[in-house]
C-alpha cells in the first residue's frame, strides 16, 4: 500500500512470470479492481502492449481508471460480469489475447468499505453485492429464504458446521438489518466453541458467494477463455478458498485431457482433444515473506494453463 489504494495486490511476480508477459502483448484482466495487476502487467507488456480490465463493481474500475490513466488507450475498461468474458472481448474487439487473469473474490477496497456490506466488522447495510445495480442482495437472502434454503446455503457455501443453528437463529432474529446485527446473532449461536477464525466468517462467506452467483459466474469464465486465448496464451486463477479452486482444479484437469467420456468408457467417443497444457504441477502458493507483508495473501493459490 501507500499508494493511496486499499488493496495490495497478491503474487504480482508470480502472475507477470506465469502469465509470460512480454512488449508488445495483449492481456485480460478479468477481475481488475483498483488495477493493481493491471498496472504490473502494463508496465511489463510496454512498448505496445494492451490490457482490457473487467470488473462488476463500477466504482473499483472508476478508481483503476484513475490509477492508469498514464497508459492512454493501453488501458481499456469494461463494466461487466466475467460470466460474460466472451461477449465482452468480442464487443470490445479484444481477442486473441495472450493471457487471462482472474483474482477472484473480494478486493481490500470493497471489505474495508462499511457501505458495501461485507465485513463483519464494520457496521453497514446487509448488500454483499460486487455489482450494485444487481437486485439480489444479503438482506433479500437472510431476511426472506426458508431456513432450509439457508441452512443449505450456509453449508454448501460456508462449510459452516453450524449452518441448522445458524439459520434457524436467523429466522427467529428477523428482521435483520445491519452487518453487525447479523455477526452478532451468529456469535451467539456459536458461544463456548473454540474457533481459530471469527464465528461469523463461513456465514459471510456463504451470503457473499450466494449474492453474486460466485461459483456459476466462474464456471461460466473459464467456459470461456479458450475461445479468447492466442495459441501459446496463458490463464492465470488465484483462489482464495477450497471452492473456488474445486471448480479451477476440475476445469484445467479437463482442458488439459480434452476427453470428457466418463472414466468407464473403455473406448472414446466424445472427440475432444487437449485444449490446455499443463504449467506447473502445483498451484503456486505466496511466499513467508509476502505472507507476512500482506497476511491476507495467505490462503491465495494461482494456477496457470497454457492454450495449446
Ligand atoms: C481480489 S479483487 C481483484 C484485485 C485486483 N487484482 C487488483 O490487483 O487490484 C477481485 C475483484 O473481482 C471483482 N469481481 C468479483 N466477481 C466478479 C465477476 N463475476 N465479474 C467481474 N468482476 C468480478 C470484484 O468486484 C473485485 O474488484
């Protein structure tokens, strides 16, 4: 930090390196925030190269914009869902690029920001939401789905084992109205366990990944990538949490074996071949020196496949 933005961003010489930024090259940066990569990979694709940053939240890319404006027509922006990865570098006739970042989940910027609802220590409106102009949000879920519905939610996508208490607290407090509110009735519920992390985290969690359709928009993404990637071009995801790298791990795994013909088949007959080759054979993780640097860089793994 010190340079007037909240966030830090993780792995930059890991990304530059697994990305094989080069001058002259062309890179989507599908997740750019405050552009913290983005300015990485700029500098390092100069004399002649390009970068197209993708965000939902207007207000980050606004902020990145800000950052970068030194690069001119270098920099191009897009509001937008990276579901839509395809249609966007299609509109902004971006593509084949040379490599794809996504750095997924949430930034510093939008956690620190009371406003914006995600933080269960600071005080705010029950939002979550990355696109603010979306309907769904934390308040609509906690407030109005059948405990059921929560309770499974909780779990799926909070691995909280507490999720039947959890909800059933949350429907007998309702109406819940503040970030607050709701950290505090889930620490009750959890009163007396020992916990290495805050009890409200898993929830929190759970709320922001379902408020935004994290897992689906992602699947969609990577869907996409091997139709924007040069020959040669590279992916490059950090996750942040088993699920997300689920979802990463499976789709590499299937890209770099092309065939999709369920593992009892004895002979192919989907005819898909290899679309990715595999970089490393491990996800790449930060070092003790960044970890201790940056403590939230501490659970960020960055895999890379390389389109063949
Ligand atoms: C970890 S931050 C990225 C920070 C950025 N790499 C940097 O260095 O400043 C993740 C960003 O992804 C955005 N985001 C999350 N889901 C998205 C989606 N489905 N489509 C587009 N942007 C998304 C968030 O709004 C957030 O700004």
């Amino acid at each position: 930090m010190g340079n007037g933005y909240h966030h830090t961003p993780v792995m930059v010489r890991e990304v530059l390196e697994g990305l094989l930024v080069k001058p002259g090259g062309r890179y989507i940066d599908a997740t750019v925030g405050e552009g913290g990569h983005a300015e990485a990979i700029l500098k390092a694709c100069q004399p002649g190269g390009r970068v197209l940053g993708i965000d939902a939240d207007a207000s980050s890319i606004h902020s990145g914009r800000g950052r970068l404006k030194g690069y001119g027509d270098s920099f191009l922006t897009a509001v937008g869902n990276y579901a839509q990865i395809g249609t966007i570098c299609g509109q902004a006739d971006f593509h084949p690029v040379q490599g794809v970042l996504f750095d997924l989940g949430i930034s510093s910027r939008q956690l620190d920001d009371g406003v914006r609802g995600f933080s269960f220590q600071r005080e705010g409106p029950l939002d979550m939401r990355f696109d603010p102009s979306q309907e769904l949000t934390a308040y609509d879920i906690v407030n109005t789905w059948s405990e059921v519905d929560l309770a499974r939610g909780i779990w799926s996508y909070g691995e909280e084992p507490r999720s039947r208490q959890i909800a059933r607290a949350l429907v007998a407090g309702r109406p819940i109205k503040t970030t607050l509110d709701l950290a505090r009735l889930i620490t009750e519920v959890a009163r007396g366990a020992r916990r290495r992390i805050h009890p409200a985290t898993r929830t929190f969690q759970a709320l922001r990944i379902m408020v935004n359709l994290e897992l689906e928009s992602l699947k969609a993404g990577l869907g996409q990538v091997i139709e924007v990637l040069a020959s040669g071009g590279r992916l490059a995801v950090i996750t942040y949490h088993s699920l997300e790298a689920v979802i990463v791990k499976a789709f590499l795994r299937q890209e770099f074996r092309g065939c999709i013909c369920p593992p009892e088949a004895l002979i192919c007959t989907c005819g898909r071949s290899p679309t990715m080759r595999q970089v490393s054979r491990k996800a790449i993780a930060p070092s003790q020196e960044e970890i201790t640097a940056n403590p939230r860089s501490r659970s960020a793994r960055l895999r890379i496949g390389e389109r063949i």
